[in-house]
C-alpha cells in the first residue's frame, strides 16, 4: 500500500500543479483581456477623430450647400428692394439660377415683414402646418440680433422639418425667412460629407476610401434614420456626435466595418483567448482528478492485495500445518494402530487436496488476468466430470457439517477444458458449504437444457444458506468483493473463487450466473453454469 506520506505529498504537488496552472491562466486570460481592450480603445479613438471629421463637414455642407442656399433663393425671388411677391415661380426660376437642387423637396416658403408683421407664404402646406413652422421660428429665434444662421427644427413624426433665419432690417427691426423641407433632402449633403473627403489620414487607412471602413448614420432627435451609408452592420458599438444645435439636435453615428478593423488595428483586434484558457483549465483539473482518482484506486487495489495475500496464507496455512502435524505423527511413529495410520493418511491426503485446490484457484486467476487462459478443449463426459467432483469433495464437505446430495443425469457429454470446470465446480462447491450452516444439504446437479437452436447442459449448485439479494447477484463474480453482511463475519476467502468461475466457463463460451434456491423456504441460493452440449449429447 502506497506510504500515507508519499500519498500527501504527492496529493500536495498535484495540488500545486493545478493552483499553477490556475494562475497562468488567469495570467494569460488577463493579458489577453488587457490587448483585447487596447486594441478596442485604439479603434474607438480613431472612430472619435473620424467622427469629428465627418460632423465639421456635414455641418458645412447642410448649413451653407442645403440651408443657407435655399433661404437665399428667397431673397433673391423678392428683387433687390424685396417688394416682389413671394411665388414659387419666382422660387423655382431662383433656384435653377441658383443651382439649388432641393427645391422638389420643399413644401412651403413664408417670410415675415419686420415692419408690417404680414406674412408672405408659397407652397402647398396646409395651415396646420403652416402654423407649426412660423410658431417653431418664432419661439427659437436668436437672441443675438447679430445671428443670421440658418436654423432647423424637426416635427415629432420625423416628415418635416422647418429651415428659417433672423433677416434683420435696422433699427431693432426683424423679420423671418423660411421653409418647410423633407427629411430627404439632406441625404445628398451627408453623402458628399462622408464620400468626398478621407476622414482619417491614408497614414491610418492605407488609402481605403471611407465607406470601405465605416458606417455613418445620422438620426433626427427622436430616433429617424436621415441618412445611412450602408444598411451593412458594423464591429462594436457606433461613436455618436452631436451635430451643431442650430441644425435641430441631429446625431451622427458611426461604425467601423468587421473587415476594416484590420486596417486600423495592425492583425485586428485579438481574438478573446477566454474559450482556450477554460479548456486548458477544464482539461487540467480533469488530468488532476483522474490522477487523484487513480491514486485512490491503486490504494483500494493494494489494500485488496494484501486482504488477498492475507487470506490465501491462512487458508494454506491450514491444510499444511494440519499435513505437517499428521506427517511428523506418521514420521515420529505415535500412531496405535493401523486404523489410527490410516486417519491419519487420509487427513494428509484430504488437506494436500484442499491446497491444491487453492492453489489452482490462483494459477487459473493469475492467468485471467493476464487473459493468458490455454484452454484444452475436448469432448468430455460432464456427468462423470461432475459426479468425480463430487465424491472428491465429500471428505471436506462432511467435515463443514454438510451433505452432498446428487442429481446428475447421465450421458451428457460437452466439449469442455476438463481440468477448468473441474476447478469451477469445485469452487461453486467450496462456496456453498462455506456460506451455508451446519447440517445442511448442498444439490449439485447435471441436466440437458435443450433450446431452440441452443442446446447447452446446465451444472447448479443450491445451497441452504442465507441467500444472495438481488442487487448484487452481479457482483459476486468480481474479484475481492464480499457482501456486505459478510464483511464481519468470520468466513474467510481469498475473494477469488467466483471469478475465477466465471473467467473459466465464459472462456469455453458458457455462461454463469445465481439466482434464489428452488425451495419452499425462503432461503438458500443457486449457481448455474452453462455449457454447450457436444454434438453427442444433443442427439441423446
């Protein structure tokens, strides 16, 4: 048995073995975490100063190319004196002068007069919305009289939005220009804005053109998509930016492609090592339990060895001091007389047959477990092979206390390793006198169990034991294992008997197995073997 020291120490170095490898897997899950996150951080500051980029030119370009353009056709639809009426002739003929390019898009034009409070309106908008628009520039208009910017404000349903500024006349005076716009119109201004020029330097994007590594979206203030660049998804979360106030609380986002993180990321961003270091751990902790694991069966297997080495020697043990004793009588001469020499030869004789029994109990066990069994198949007659086994084992039998009481049919013939059965035999035998009480009958027997397509003869042998219960009929045949009700009783065993049965029957293609005595009491047990019928015998 392993040294309880070695086994503590050994326990402690696979302790420590896997604390270690804990340790360097957190490590290398940390280290892998920390580059993970630069590499997402490093993306993201690059996303920010594209963002900026892209805000500074989509503000140039809505407020001067879309807003401020527009307004100005107003201005230039009323004349130099502004006295002309506000018609959308005028506004058309003014925009085509002006290559204004949304003017499809615009559904009501007004101006209020400064001095007169009148207010001039062209365009198709009902009053309602007409109303909407002059109470949305009124009540956000500048307080700075000197702020001419064009100005945007947007309807809750996202399909109109409202473009005025402050035209401002002298004296304190001032009047209001404006329209009324789809949404749609300011896609082409946010498209030039994000194609025409590179939002981050070729030192940083190889030259790749910017819809190749971004997505750009821009949302009005409640959530409506304006423009999108693509309706491709992106890596990670999107950077926002708010656009200038004046243009109505409109938000940027922008996204880097999957495939463009590459590019701004020299090899991308490092894959999470995560899924690794748990498999390493996983496969780690499995290696430590099944070394622990094989440590306490090598224990379990040693304490089994010397229980057997233990019980084999008190079992040879006896028969030789009881050989040794009556040897030395027979030697020393201190017999009385014939039938006391002839006791005493006899006693030799039974217990030299008791030790060869178990020592070929061992050699037959031995070589099962080497799966080094040589059989010698012959064709035997059973029923003689059975009755011999017997009438051997009477003399041990009667000195248990037991009877031997045979039923064996005659002339049933298998092909069998005789000397292999006859250790079966003698062990089914061995068992049942061992476990049963004094006095009782043990019944062997022999008979042909003929089948469809499956004749075999059948040795029982029933006992009048205690019985053997039913969830551990099975266990019997194993090596080393001993009821539980067993295990403190004073019976002995090597713990091999049964196993070496079943080692010996199934490798001549029989079969073993125990079940409850036939009787009326409701106790006892018995063990079948199986073999199949020679040819012979099955015509019998």
């Amino acid at each position: 048995m392993i040294a309880r020291p070695r086994r503590t120490l050994t326990l402690a170095l696979l302790g420590a073995t896997g604390a270690l490898t804990a340790v360097l897997g957190y490590e290398a899950w940390d280290a892998s975490r920390s580059s993970v996150r630069l590499a997402e951080e490093n993306v993201r500051d690059q996303t920010l100063f594209a963002a900026s980029n892209f805000a500074v030119e989509a503000r140039g370009e809505v407020s001067f190319g879309l807003l401020e353009e527009g307004l100005d056709i107003i201005e230039w639809s009323l004349g130099r004196r502004g006295t002309r009426p506000l018609t959308l002739d005028r506004l058309r003929e003014a925009a085509r002068s002006g290559r204004w390019s949304s003017m499809d898009q615009a559904s009501l034009f007004f101006r209020t007069d400064p001095r007169g409070g009148e207010i001039s309106v062209a365009g198709e908008a009902d009053s309602t919305l007409t109303a909407w628009a002059l109470r949305e520039a009124r009540a956000q208009r500048p307080s700075d009289r000197n702020d001419h910017r064009a100005r945007a404000a947007f309807d809750s349903a996202g399909k109109n939005v409202v473009v005025y500024r402050r035209s401002y006349r002298g004296r304190g005076d001032y009047g209001l220009e404006g329209m009324i716009l789809s949404p749609a119109a300011f896609e082409p201004a946010f498209e030039r804005a994000f194609r025409e020029e590179a939002l981050l330097p070729e030192a940083f994007t190889g030259g790749w053109p910017n819809e190749d590594i971004f997505v750009a979206r821009v949302l009005d203030p409640y959530g409506n998509v304006i423009y999108e660049s693509s309706p491709d998804p992106y890596s990670g979360p999107a950077v926002r930016h708010d656009l200038d106030e004046s243009l109505g609380g409109m938000v940027l986002e922008l996204g880097v492609r999957e495939e463009a993180v590459g590019q701004l990321v020299s090899g991308g961003v490092p894959r999470s090592r995560m899924p690794y270091v748990v498999a390493l751990l996983a496969l780690t902790s499995g290696l430590l339990l099944t070394a622990v694991w094989q440590m306490r069966r090598e224990a379990e297997l040693a304490a089994l060895r010397e229980d057997f080495v233990s019980s084999v020697s008190h079992q040879m043990r006896t028969p030789l001091a009881q050989i040794r004793m009556f040897g030395e009588t027979l030697l020393l001469e201190r017999v009385r007389n014939d039938e006391e020499r002839t006791r005493a030869a006899a006693i030799i004789v039974d217990e030299a047959k008791r030790l060869t029994h178990q020592v070929d109990n061992v050699l037959l066990f031995s070589r099962g477990a080497r799966d080094a069994v040589d059989l010698n198949l012959v064709t035997a007659d059973l029923s003689a092979l059975v009755e011999s086994v017997a009438e051997s084992f009477d003399p041990l039998a009667r000195a248990a206390g037991a009877t031997i009481e045979r039923r064996i049919e005659a002339g049933v013939t298998v092909v069998t390793d005789v000397r292999a059965t006859r250790q079966a035999v003698l062990n089914v035998l061995d068992n049942a006198v061992k476990y049963g009480p004094a006095g009782q009958v043990v019944e062997i027997g022999v008979r042909r169990a003929e089948g469809a397509g499956n004749p075999r003869a059948t040795i029982w042998v029933e006992d009048e034991g205690p019985g053997i219960p039913s969830g551990q009929r099975d266990r019997v045949w194993d090596a080393y294992v001993r009821l539980d009700r067993d295990r403190a009783s004073a019976t002995t065993g090597s713990g091999i008997g049964l196993a070496v049965v079943r080692e010996a029957i199934e490798a001549q293609g029989g079969t073993v197995r125990v079940e409850a005595a036939g009787r009326a009491q409701d106790t006892g047990a018995r063990f079948v073997i199986e073999l199949p019928l020679a040819a012979g015998s099955r015509e019998a």
